[in-house]
C-alpha cells in the first residue's frame, strides 16, 4: 500500500490509486480480448460475431464483455 509519508495530500494519494485502477483495468479488458477471441476460434466463431454476442449476453459494448 501507499506509504502515508510519501505522498503529499490525500488527494495524491487518491490520484495514484485511481491511475492504478485505470492500468489494472486496461491490461484486464487486453486479456479478456485474447481469451474471448481464443475460446470463439476454438468454436469455429470469427470476431464479427462479436456484436451478436453482445446482445445476446446483454452486455451494453464489447469492452465490457472483455472484462
């Protein structure tokens, strides 16, 4: 965790937790891509049957159904 003497403010803090969450969440939905697109191949499903199985999954986009 985030030594208390480190940073200066609270609000520094808060703003490196926040720039974590967002690389944790970017490198998450890469990897949620390559195993969506390695289970589809696997089926015999290419990519552009992606927005179908966004609805039917009822998920709002594709960056979702990748994390």
């Amino acid at each position: 965790m985030i030594q208390e003497d480190f940073l200066a403010s609270p609000r520094s803090s808060a703003k490196l937790r926040s720039w974590f969450r967002r690389v944790d969440t970017s490198e998450n939905e890469a990897a949620g891509h390559a195993l969506v697109e390695h289970e589809l191949s696997r089926l015999g499903i290419t990519l552009e049957y992606v927005p179908t199985l966004v609805n039917e999954l009822k998920t709002n986009d594709s960056a979702q159904l990748f994390r």
